[in-house]
C-alpha cells in the first residue's frame, strides 16, 4: 500500500502498537494483503480497495458511474494561500480518474472505454488498476498517448501491493 510505504520510508514511522497508543506510531488492520485475497473479495469492495490504496476518493454511486471508481486529488494542486479571495476550492478540479477492472486481464475494450470517461471528464492523465493487461491494452494506452496526448498509467495490484508505485504517479 501507498501509504504505507510512505509512512515506514518517508516518514520514518515506525508499525507499532504501543506507539500508535501514544500518537507516534501507526498499526494497519484487516487489510487484503494478497492478491488471492482480492481476487475473493466482492467487486465493489475490491474497487473501493484500489482507489483507497492509491490515496483516492471512491463514488459514492458504484453503478452509473460513467466509467470513473473514483478520483485522486493532487497535494501539489492545493493553494498555498486559504480563503475564498485565494480560490481555496479551485484545486479540487484538479485530479486523476481512476478505473478497476477485478480482471486477470484488462482488455483494449476496458481501456476503450476509460478512454471515453477521461475524454467526457476532461482529464489528460488517468489511472487504471487491474491485476495485468493484455498486449492489445497496453498497446492501447500507448497510441491514446500518441493520438490525444493523455496519459493512462496502468497499475497491477501486486505494484500496489508492494508500494513501488509512487514514481508512476508523477
């Protein structure tokens, strides 16, 4: 998980119980750590699991969401400056869509259509989680770029499993 990645490394804070009692720690419970466990989990626990892990809001509305499980908003598009006068809310326009697919592997036809949803939204940089692709998708998601100039970043689970996923946010 993202966060947790950040928390041990970054941050320096150590999993521990008894410091997570005193305000210094932190302790992760009930979490899927396995892909075999996410594979079993209902589809719509398992979407509100990748958007969550990738430091995401999930929609409230799981059916009719017109092609977006949920969104991620850019720290680095917060204001500096607060206040209405500063546009304090003006950053909250400023994020990326996600897509989960619970698939073994997401086809041309799921990137299709993510492709559609960011179009719709007006987004130029998505973020698409499934455990693997297919060659066509991935070949996909590369001629988007080349045609619309908008970025799809396929993420595996086993990557956000494993935290190594911050480069490919950037």
């Amino acid at each position: 998980m993202v966060f947790i990645h950040v928390l041990r490394h970054d941050c320096h804070i150590q999993e521990n119980e008894t410091l997570w009692r005193n305000g210094r720690g932190f302790i992760v419970k009930d979490l899927p750590w396995t892909e075999k466990r996410l594979r079993e989990i209902p589809p719509f626990e398992f979407e509100n699991w990748a958007v969550i892990a990738l430091g995401g809001i999930t929609n409230k509305a799981q059916v009719g969401d017109k092609g977006i499980d949920g969104r991620v908003y850019l720290v680095s598009a917060m204001p500096e400056k607060t206040g209405e006068a500063a546009g304090e809310l003006g950053f909250m326009d400023v994020w990326y869509p996600v897509q989960v697919k619970q698939t073994d592997k997401a086809g041309r036809q799921d990137i299709d259509a993510f492709e559609t949803a960011m179009n719709r939204a007006k987004r130029s940089k998505g973020l698409f989680v499934a455990f693997d692709y297919t060659r066509d998708a991935l070949q996909e998601i590369q001629q988007f770029f080349t045609r619309e100039h908008k970025v799809i970043v396929p993420l595996s689970v086993a990557e956000i499993l494993s935290g190594d996923i911050a480069e490919k946010l950037v």
